[in-house]
C-alpha cells in the first residue's frame, strides 16, 4: 500500500518506478525523484521530524508551504533546512533533532 498521491488531476501521473534514496537519522529510505523531503519522509511514516527547542515537544509537518518553519531539519550538515520546499536528491544526508537557535532570547542567552 502507498502512501502517496500517485495519480493527481493537476500534476498528473507520478512515476512509481523513479526513485532516489536518502538516509534521516542514519536509517536508509526511498523516496520518489523530485518529491519534496517532507513527501518523502511521510510517505515513509515518519512523522516527527525534530524536537521542540524549548519543550522538548514533537515536531513535524504543520503548514508544509514554507510558512511555519516546523519541519526544519539538518540536510547534508546545513541546520534549519525546511523540508516541505526541498527537492529530495539522491544520496541526501538527513538528520533530525538538533537545537537551532529561532528567538532574540536564545540569541542573547548565547551572546552576552
């Protein structure tokens, strides 16, 4: 069973059998060529993609335009990559879990 939208009526049939694979936390995926990270890392049942940095509260998906800034993980060692506006590419390295600084007091806690 699929957990992707194969056929679309706007963006029409997707090809089932053109796949890439990645790693996030260090485990192997497949995810169908350009697919956006997010798609991909849905379609392969995971759901939470970093940690609150505050909280410690699971993270994932939300508004998956590029709005919120929920789905930031660490691609290829680059921190704070969205995943809902990046094309999925062979080989890609992704990790979650890893603090980033998002406010003016967690600037200054780490700047005075």
């Amino acid at each position: 069973m699929t957990r992707r939208i194969i056929h679309h009526p706007v963006l029409d049939r997707i090809d089932e059998t053109d796949t890439v694979s990645f790693t996030f936390d260090n485990k192997k995926y497949k995810a169908l060529r350009d697919e956006s990270l997010a798609a991909a890392l849905l379609a392969n049942g995971i759901r939470t993609l970093r940690h609150h940095e505050e909280f410690g509260t699971p993270r994932g998906i939300y508004c998956n335009i590029g709005h919120c800034f929920e789905c930031r993980v660490t691609v290829d060692g680059v921190q704070g990559v969205r995943a809902c506006l990046t094309p999925i590419q062979e080989g890609m390295d992704v990790t979650s879990g890893d603090k980033l600084l998002t406010s003016v007091r967690d600037w200054r806690a780490n700047n005075e």
